[in-house]
C-alpha cells in the first residue's frame, strides 16, 4: 500500500478513545507470546519513479538484507523490545531530504517498550513506542557516520547537509493482534515514524505460522508511501 488516508488517524485514535467503554479481559492473553527472538530476511521495495509504467521495475526486489529482533516481557501488561537490521539499497534513489547512491548499506537499531490491553481470549490492542536510530555506511550510535567507499564528489556533498545532525527519531505503534487460528496468528495497525526530517505513516502487520510449540514461521510487512519492506523468518518464543 503507498498511500494513507489522511482521515485513518483520527479515527484510529478514537477508537482508542472509546476502547476503555469496552472492557477489556482481566489477565494477558495467553495464547500469544511477548517474549522472543527472531532472524528475519529483510526485503526492499523503493517507489521509484515511472515504477507503474515498466512492469520489469515493479519487482518488490530493490535490495536486502537481514535483522535480528528479541522481545521480553515484564509483565502481563509491559514488554520491552528491540532490533537491528542491516539492508542494502540496488540503485541510486531520492527523497526529499537526501540522495541514496546504489550499494548503500543501510543500517537501523530501535529499542523501545509496549503495552498489551487484552481484548478477548484471542485478541490483543498492543501500544508501542521505540527509539530509531538510522545510519547509511558504517553505523554510529547517535550520529551520523557516512563513510561511502565512492569517488563521486556530488555524492558526499549530497549528505554534507546532514553529517551535523543526529540520524535518531522515533516511532508510535498501535495494533491488533490475534490468534486467529489454532496454529496461526497475525497483527494489523499503523505507525508514525518521525527520524531527523523525516516522518510519515504507514501500514504494518505480520502473518505467523507455529510449527512447534516455540518456533514459527513469520512474514512481516511495513508499507509505507516511499518505502514498502517486507520481511520471513524463524522466530523462537519463550
């Protein structure tokens, strides 16, 4: 999905606003795990452009790469969680604020808690928020290090504006989350992301498949109006 409507916040948080008129089960729900680690294969898929006029572009295959996440619960109601992802764009692409050269490692670490609201034996509301920090070429925690392996100088003058600046932000998460199935689960919601200049929503979600009673299959999505990832892996549950 590339576009919002810009109506879908407001009502999401509504909705949020009258959920306590609903009641919600007095312990977390059981069926669904907060404490794991996972190894996903992350995917890219960049809106390029003309993307809709070739066919041979619209691919969903614009880089890759790989991340790790582990969530922990602290209690029934509280979970802290973190990840890092390590991806690399096949092609030069722009946004607003910055030029990406082709072959950019892209690299991104968020640590952040979560609160579960219970709504039936199947279902949760989940409530997150990280901190975001975003790095293009070596990583630097809090800052911003572009060391590019390229000659080009319009490349490096096109970050120049940014090496002042911190590459950290944040992120604001709200989802549905259920076990809609003996041995499958998924979650829907949307996210606000708000890194340096940069901010926007978009839609993420996961579709998991337990093949055991601590392991499953997991398919991730976060699809916003620039920039879609997707994501499979194995996640261990505890």
């Amino acid at each position: 999905m590339k576009s919002i409507n810009p109506h879908t916040p407001k009502l999401l948080a509504l909705s949020f606003c009258l959920l306590p008129l609903t009641g919600f089960a007095a312990d977390a729900n059981d069926e669904l795990s907060y404490g794991y680690v996972e190894l996903d294969y992350i995917n890219l898929d960049v809106d390029q452009e003309d993307e809709n006029l070739n066919v041979f572009k619209n691919d969903f295959d614009n880089g890759g790469g790989y991340g790790v996440s582990v969530s922990f619960p602290i209690n029934e109601a509280f979970f802290v969680f973190g990840d890092y992802s390590d991806t690399e764009a096949d092609f030069g692409f722009s946004t607003e604020n910055a030029f990406f050269p082709a072959n950019t490692d892209i690299k991104r670490f968020n640590l952040g808690a979560g609160f579960v609201m219970p709504m039936n034996d199947t279902s949760d509301i989940v409530l997150s928020a990280a901190y975001s920090d975003l790095d293009y070429g070596d990583f630097d925690f809090g800052g911003r290090d572009n060391d590019f392996d390229n000659d080009f100088d319009d490349v490096e003058d096109a970050f120049d504006d940014l090496n002042e600046d911190s590459s950290d932000g944040y992120f604001l998460d709200a989802r549905l989350r259920s076990q809609f199935a003996p041995a499958w689960e998924g979650s829907i919601g949307l996210r606000y992301t708000d890194i340096q200049e940069n901010d926007g929503f978009s839609i993420v979600g996961n579709v998991m498949y337990e093949f055991g009673p601590n392991w499953g299959l997991n398919l991730t999505l976060d699809a916003g109006d620039e920039l879609t990832t997707w994501g499979a892996g194995v996640r261990f549950m505890f």
